[in-house]
C-alpha cells in the first residue's frame, strides 16, 4: 500500500485507488504511472522516464498521451482538477507527486 495523498492509498497487490469505501480500479497504464510516481514521491521525474516506465520500449505514447492519463489520475485523486495539489507538472520537464495535501 502506497498513501497517494490525504485521501486516496494505492492498493499495489490489487492496482486500485483506495478511498475509505471508494475504490477505483485502474488501467494497467494508469497503474504504472501512479506507481512511478509515489515511488519518487517530491522527486520530479521526466515526461520520458515515466512513458519508458509505464509503455516499456513501444512507441506507443507521447507527451499528449501521458497527458491524458495524467489528466484522468487527476480527475480521481485531486479535490479539484484545475488546482491540483498532489500530481503536479514540472514545467519543461515532467511530473512530481508531492506531499503537499
């Protein structure tokens, strides 16, 4: 179990977002990149090393993919998508998930 902020903990056996009784499971993708991301919590990390992380060598992903996944793990965890709290960009550079509830 991983706390992703005051709120939400990541179920790592099970890949779900677990808020109280709420629970959200998640896509293989989405999973992974909530994963890097608490792994490295306060630590930014590039829009790069998470694509590698979370679609492996494929070249499936850009920064506009990850984007969108990035928007959806918001519009679960964050109280409100447009000021998010806990996923933040690092501008020209990638993301941080911070303790900054």
């Amino acid at each position: 179990m991983l706390e992703i902020n005051e709120r939400w903990t990541l179920d790592t056996r099970r890949g779900l977002l677990i808020n109280g009784e709420n629970i959200v499971s998640l896509s293989r993708i989405n999973f992974r990149i909530i994963y890097y991301l608490a792994t490295r919590r306060n630590q930014p990390v590039s829009i790069e090393n998470i694509i590698q992380f979370a679609w492996g060598n494929k070249n499936y992903a850009t920064k506009n993919t990850l984007y969108v996944y990035i928007y959806r793990l918001r519009f679960i965890i964050e109280e409100d998508v447009k000021s998010p709290k806990s996923i933040l960009n690092v501008r020209n550079y990638g993301y941080v998930l911070t303790n900054k509830f």
